[in-house]
C-alpha cells in the first residue's frame, strides 16, 4: 500500500476502534436477562429510537447501492425516496398497541405476540422462518458493502473477505456483548457521521466534476436525458407516448409495484417493528414514526453521488463501486478519503448490527422457545441468542461470498416474504375474528406465491412478485378465517388491551 492509503486503512482503523468502545459502554446497563438483551428493558429513550430506526434505511445499501443505482440506472433510483417516506406509516398504529400487549405478557418479537393472540406455536414458527430467510440476504448486503469499501480504498490491499470480516467481528463482540443498547449506542454515534459526510460528499462531488448541482443534471440533460426519464416513458429515440414498456424492472409496473411493495413492507421488518417492544413510552415511538421522514433528506446527497459519476470518463469495475472508485479516481486528501471509509462503514454496521440482533433473538426467542416449546431460562435464552448470533454471522458471510448479483438486487430480494406479515400483524391487533388458521393460511399462499414468481415458475407480467403474494395472502387469511371461526377463540382480553390508552388503564 502506498502512504495514503496506509493513512486511509488507519482512519478506518480507528473508526472501528471507536465503535467497540461506544458498542461495548452499555454492557452493563440493562438486566443479565434476555429481556434486556432483546429488549434492553423497554427503556430506550427518543433520540437512540430515531437513530437505531433510522439506520435501517442509511445502511450499506444507501451508501454503496443508492449511488450505484442512480449511476446505472438514473431517476430509477428514487424509488427509495417515496417508500421510506411513506413506509412507517403504519406503524403509528401499529406500533403503540404493539407496546401495549408488549408490556402486559411481556413481548420482545412479534411472532411471539402473534403466537400468543392465537395460541399456536406453529404460526410462530412458520413466521421464524419467514424471518431468517429474510435477514439472512439483508445482513449480507451489509457485509459485502463494507468488504468493497476497504478493498477499494485499500488499492486492492485488503480483499473482499478480508474487509468484510475485519469489521463483522468488531460489530460480533460488542453486539454479543451488550446486545440490543449497544446496537443503539453505535446507531446513534454512527447515524450522526453518516449525516455529516453524507452532504459533505454529495455535494462536493458534483461541484468537483462538474461544477455544482445544477450544472451536473443541465449535463445529464444535454448528454444522457434517459437517465432523467421516470420508469416507462418513452425513450428519447422512440415515440413519446406515456405508456407502460415492457414487463420488468425498468417498467412503470415494476416500478411502482416495487415502491408499494417497499412501503407496505417496510413496518414489517421484524428489527423495527422490536422497537415497539424496546421504546420508553408509547409518546417516544409515535415522535419517532413522525421524525422518520426527515432521514429521507440525507439520502438525497447519496442519490447526487451516483448521477455524478455518470459522465464519469473512468469507469467502475462494477455500479456499487460508483462512490469508491470516484474518491480513488480524484486527487483526493488521504483524510477526505479515510473519513469517507468510515462513513460507508457506519453506513454498513448500524444496519447490520441490529439485523444480526434480530435474527438471533427471533431464532431462539419465536422458533426455540415459542414455536418448539422448549423451556429456557432467562439467563440460559441469553446465552443462546449469543450462540445464534455468531450462526447467524456466520450464514450471512457464506451468502456473501457466494451471491453474484448486485446490491439492490439482493435487498429487493428479501421484501416480497417480509411484506407478507402486514395482513397478520394487522389481524393480530385489529380483527376479533382472525383465527390461526387464517393467519397460517395467509403467511404459506402469500410466501409461496412470491417465491414461485421470482424463481420464474409462474409469470409476475412485470409486477413485484411481493405484491402478487399479499393479495393472495389478504384472500386466504380473511377465507379461511371467516370459516374456522369460533366463539371463545377471539382473544378478547388481548385486543382489549391493544386497544386501551395508556390513560384509560
């Protein structure tokens, strides 16, 4: 390695020392109990919620995979805009009833309150499963973008595995560690470095390549003006009709289809509908379903990034490496750049911690103990969320270093099963005459049509196979329901408590 890239490797370095000492501080700050591992005691005050929720989104698919999206694909890449706007709507009230079951049986993942309303194992199994298979492609998104950053900024010095496993163990220990408050205490420290370099580098860039921002897209109009088209409009070689193109990604029915999908599923995540169970008071989770939106502004200068380098004369080994390969391509401060690593670690790590936390808990917590029926003591269950924690790690780096496809790819992968919990979450807190059956019903025709449309056994015709799936899933759960009915079965004191305000307890 050259000097300055020996002064970025250290900035990286020190950057990860600071996380450990950050992620490792509030060890011992919440019960030797797996209440306050998984749920560090319900205490978790305003500003840790909005960063720790905030970071699902600002993850290494925001850092790496946004501005490659936009670099390859142009407007295209906005999609992310309108569902992280719109995508905790639901949880407002969702979220509050949530708290409350939460707190009265002691809930610390959905399933388990599922489970509950409908006195079956099974339905908490089946949605463990749903779960895993989800995350598992999500925390590898995680790794592999921090496996790229050093590797690039390393000059090719640190390989991808290396990269990727250098900073997942750092993110192992203090996460085994302190558990759920040290994935809120890197969060935090984490979500506000992001946001500072996030505008730093969106705005510099295109004032670097082409003279600022306006100068930037008056280029892209003059030289690339497909870039700028929304999804499904004619082609500037082609007639201007506003009609649907083909059937795909790049249509206007996969484009909003895939955007409708991302907002219904977005509450869904298993990792952000937890923080109901974790928040201080229902007050502090409905601020913080408020103030989400306002993360969607720091994704606007990641966005500049990718249509910066479109022009770009140089071009990347591949689109996630759109960012990278322009710091390394520029006359750059070895400081400028080594900040830049550290910021798409952030980005990186405070997703993927809170990924690898949730897959672990909901592995022993919904298919171990509520889904198999095998007893664990507080203590006992601690530990063997921490024993699934490095299993999780580990499965997670194997799909990385296989999977060959790209980032976005990979996430998108990962939202038509989890959308699929948004009719069984709103029956469990909603609808007295949901019944297990329906919602078992629902999960297994919902899921198995949308892996039946991406595997291509059953044409989608364009349409995000996510969305096929949830409507099929809302047909099943409300049939079958309706028809295995039966007095007594409702859960009336749940809903009840679902239902009543904290001051009319």
């Amino acid at each position: 390695m050259s000097s300055d890239q020996i002064i970025v490797v250290s900035i990286a370095g020190l950057y990860l020392i600071a996380c450990l000492a950050v992620g490792m501080i509030p060890a011992k700050r919440s019960s030797d109990s797996a209440e306050g591992f998984v749920a560090g005691d319900r205490a978790m005050g305003g500003v840790m919620m909005y960063f720790i929720t905030g970071a699902t989104i600002f993850s290494a698919f925001a850092f790496l995979g946004m501005p490659g999206h936009a670099y390859s694909r142009g407007v295209f890449a906005c999609y992310v805009l309108g569902y992280g706007a719109l995508g905790f709507v639901p949880f407002y009230f969702l979220g509050p009833r949530a708290a409350r079951v939460g707190r009265r049986y002691g809930f610390v993942t959905q399933a388990e309150m599922v489970a509950h309303r409908f006195r079956s194992p099974r339905v908490a199994l089946l949605m463990a499963a749903i779960t895993v298979y989800a995350l598992v492609p999500y925390i590898a998104i995680q790794m592999r973008g921090a496996g790229l950053v050093l590797n690039a900024t390393s000059g090719g010095a640190i390989p991808n595995w290396a990269g990727s496993g250098l900073v997942y163990t750092v993110v192992l220990i203090y996460v085994l560690r302190s558990g759920v408050l040290g994935v809120g205490w890197t969060n935090t420290f984490q979500g506000i470095l992001m946001m500072v370099l996030a505008w730093i580098l969106g705005l510099y860039l295109p004032h670097a390549l082409h003279g600022g921002v306006r100068e930037m897209f008056d280029e892209l109009a003059a030289k690339n003006p497909d870039m700028l088209r929304a999804p499904g409009l004619a082609s500037a070689k082609e007639p201007a009709l506003h009609v649907i193109e083909r059937a795909g990604p790049g249509s206007w029915a996969g484009y909003t289809s895939g955007v409708l999908i991302s907002i219904l599923g977005f509450c869904c995540w298993p990792q952000l509908f937890m923080r109901a169970f974790s928040a201080k008071s229902e007050r502090v989770l409905r601020r913080t379903v408020v103030l989400y939106p306002t993360f969607q502004i720091f994704l606007v200068p990641i966005l500049l990034i990718g249509f910066a380098g479109i022009n770009f004369e140089k071009l990347p080994a591949k689109a996630d490496q759109v960012l990278p390969h322009l710091l390394m391509s520029l006359d750059l401060s070895p400081l400028i750049v080594g900040l830049f690593c550290a910021g798409a670690l952030a980005a990186s790590m405070s997703s993927g911690d809170a990924l690898v936390h949730t897959a672990a808990s909901v592995t022993v917590r919904d298919g171990y103990v509520t889904g198999l029926r095998r007893k664990l003591g507080p203590h006992d269950e601690r530990r063997w969320i921490r024993v699934m924690i490095v299993v999780v790690m580990l499965g997670s780096y194997a799909l990385e270093r296989t999977y060959q496809g790209d980032i976005v790819s990979l996430l998108l992968l990962a939202y038509g099963p989890i959308a699929q919990f948004l009719p069984v979450l709103v029956a469990t807190l909603y609808w007295r005459r949901a019944t297990a059956a329906g919602i078992g019903a629902g999960l297994v025709s919902g899921v198995g049509l949308s892996l039946l449309i991406k595997t291509g056994v059953i044409e989608g015709l364009g349409v995000h196979e996510g969305l096929w799936g949830l409507g099929l899933n809302v047909v099943a759960l409300v049939a079958v329901s309706l028809t295995t009915f039966r007095e007594g079965e409702e859960g009336e004191e749940f809903l009840r408590v679902a239902s009543t305000e904290p001051s009319e307890a």
